[in-house]
C-alpha cells in the first residue's frame, strides 16, 4: 500500500475551502493509502501568533477533521512539533537544498510582499519542512493543489540531490492530482482564503451564512435578474456541485441560463443545501468538543505512530550521513 502525507496549519478554523478542496480528499484517501495526516504547528509559527492560543488552535483542528470524516483509526493523525524527526530532517534536507531555488518560491514572494515586516529565516525555508514532512514517513503520493505544485518539485529535486550526493534513500513523490473544481473565494478573486477574507468558516452561524452568501459573487455579465446567467462561469454554482443533489443542480442550470430564477433564489436553494452538510459536522464537532481528552488519547496515540517510523527512518539517515557513530541513536527528544 503507498503512502500518503498532507498536512494542514492549525487555523482555528477549516473554512469551506479547506474542507472541499483537502479534508474532503484526505477522508476519500484514508480508505485506499497508508495516510499520515498532520496538523503542521511549526509551520504556522513562521506567522505571527499568540503562543497561549495555539493548543486551542491545535486541538479544534484536531476535532473539525475528525468531525469531517478524518477517521483516527485509518489515519494516522497527529501534531507535527510532537515529532521531533521533523526539523531534524529538515536540517539534513537543507544541506542539499539549492540557495536559488528557495528564493523562486511563489508562496515566499507572496508572504513576504503581504507581510513586509515579517520575513523570516522559517518562511524562507519552510519548504524544506515541507519536504522533511513528506519523507520522513516514505510518502510517494502528496495531494496536492495548484499552490503546492511548485513545493512538491522542489521535494522532487531535493529527492534527486540527496540520492546523488549519499546513495539512493528516498522515493520521489508523485503529486495526486485532485479532480475537485477550482473554488475560489466568495468575492469571485483567486482563492478562497480565511486572510482574504473571502471564506465561510464551517463553524460560523446560519445567519452569518446566509449574509456572505446574499452577497457572494455571480456571474459577472448577469448583472438584471431578466439577464440569461451562465453557471459553468458562476463559483455559486461551483459551490451547488458540492453541497446540492442532481436534480437541483439541473434545476439551477435551467433556471439560471432562462432567467427562470434570480441568483437571489439559486443562492437561498445554495444554502438549504449546505446548511444540511454544515449541520451534520457541528452536531459531530459538539459531541467530540465534550471529550477533550478523548482528543488528546487520539493526537497522543497518533504522535506515537508517527513517531515510531520516523525513528526508523532517521536511523537510516544518520547512517547515510556518516552522523551515527557517537551517540546513541534515535535518542532525541
Ligand atoms: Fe450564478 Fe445561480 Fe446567479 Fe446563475 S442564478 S449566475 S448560477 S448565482
């Protein structure tokens, strides 16, 4: 069976967003592949946080992907700093990896143009975690969205580096492409993103819901409710491809490019639909919420599992490096 690695900050919140875009994937994939799903700690404190906040932060991710369907005893779910195997690895990683390369990363550029104030040595080198994530467990599959794609090359080019200078150690990993539509944020621009504000956050209350949603962004060119619209242009109809049946679907396809109903009535049809879906996870998220403990057994057990390859696999690159014969070995932390 192949493995899989993904990993997900621990926002506080998984918004609509995440939830059709990854958690939806990473529960299909949990019965196919070995999965190890990770809420990724030290990456997020590359941004400022407050630091009392994050076991909250943690431990409410934690409940929100198991309330969606992450299913503790298929997956492998646990907290990335648990895992100490991580940096260290990375520290490795980053003896291979090429200087430029990490200056070419998008995802840097963006971060360090939206928050001038906070660049970083870790955002810099935050792909190398990403890359130390992936191999530490011999992942060969990563889901990944079109953002990813350039950090899963660079793993891929790392994988290649590594296995030339010390011998083959690691397999590249293959990205897994997901056929999910592209969502993008509420305001029709780019992506959905809890920073950009443009997100419905799955813990929000209906009438919050229904406000974003009222004023959500349609077809741009049906701008009279008499106008024809085109759904296929439309990320209202995007979001009814997840959250409403065939038959609504269909409804809404014949109503909209007819001017048989205003993007006022799509919308309301829009929210029975996703009401349904949001409901069912809160009265799932309520019933974990009230057994916190039972959260941490299930972080604490899954940090164990993880915690038990990535030893192994440290053992084998430690002796690659020629770092094993003056200590004890797999001793950290
Ligand atoms: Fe979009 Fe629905 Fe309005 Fe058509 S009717 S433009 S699908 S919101």
């Amino acid at each position: 069976m192949e493995t899989v690695f993904s990993g997900i900050q621990p926002s506080g919140e998984l918004h609509i967003g995440n939830y059709l875009g990854a958690v939806r994937t990473w529960v299909a994939l949990q019965d196919q592949y070995r999965c190890f799903y990770c809420i990724v700690d030290l990456h997020a404190i590359t941004q400022p946080y407050e630091p009392a906040e994050m076991p909250r932060r943690i431990r409410e991710m934690a409940i929100d992907l198991i309330a969606c369907g992450i299913d503790p005893t298929k997956a492998t779910l646990f907290v990335q700093s648990a895992v100490p195997e991580h940096t260290e690895l990375a520290w490795m990683l980053a003896s291979v990896t090429p200087f430029g390369e990490l200056g070419r990363m998008t995802q840097f550029k963006d971060k360090s143009e939206r928050n001038p104030e906070n660049i970083n040595a870790g955002l810099f080198t935050y792909p190398v975690l990403q890359a130390a994530d992936v191999l530490l467990y011999g992942a060969t599959r990563v889901p990944v969205g079109e953002d990813q794609r350039q950090h899963l090359e660079l793993v891929r080019e790392i994988v290649r580096k590594w296995n030339a200078r010390f011998g083959d150690t690691f397999a590249e990993p293959q990205p897994l492409l997901s056929s999910t539509p592209k969502i993008l944020g509420l305001d029709g621009q780019g992506k959905m993103s809890k920073s950009l504000g443009n997100t419905i956050g799955l813990r929000e209350a209906d009438a919050k819901i229904w406000d974003k949603l009222r004023a959500a962004a349609t077809d741009p060119a049906r701008a009279r409710r008499t106008d024809p619209g085109d759904p296929d242009v439309c990320n209202v109809f995007t979001l009814h491809r997840f959250f409403s049946d065939d038959k609504r679907q269909q409804d809404v396809r014949a109503g909209c490019t007819t001017a048989g109903i205003g993007c006022i009535d799509c919308k309301k049809w829009l929210l029975e639909g996703m009401l349904g879906d949001l409901q069912r996870i809160a009265r799932r998220r309520d019933e974990l919420a009230a057994q916190p403990h039972k959260i941490d057994e299930i972080l604490a057990d899954g940090a164990r599992r993880a915690r038990a390859v990535a030893r192994e696999t440290m053992t084998r690159i430690r002796a690659r490096l020629g770092l094993d014969a003056h200590g004890e070995p797999g001793t950290t932390g």
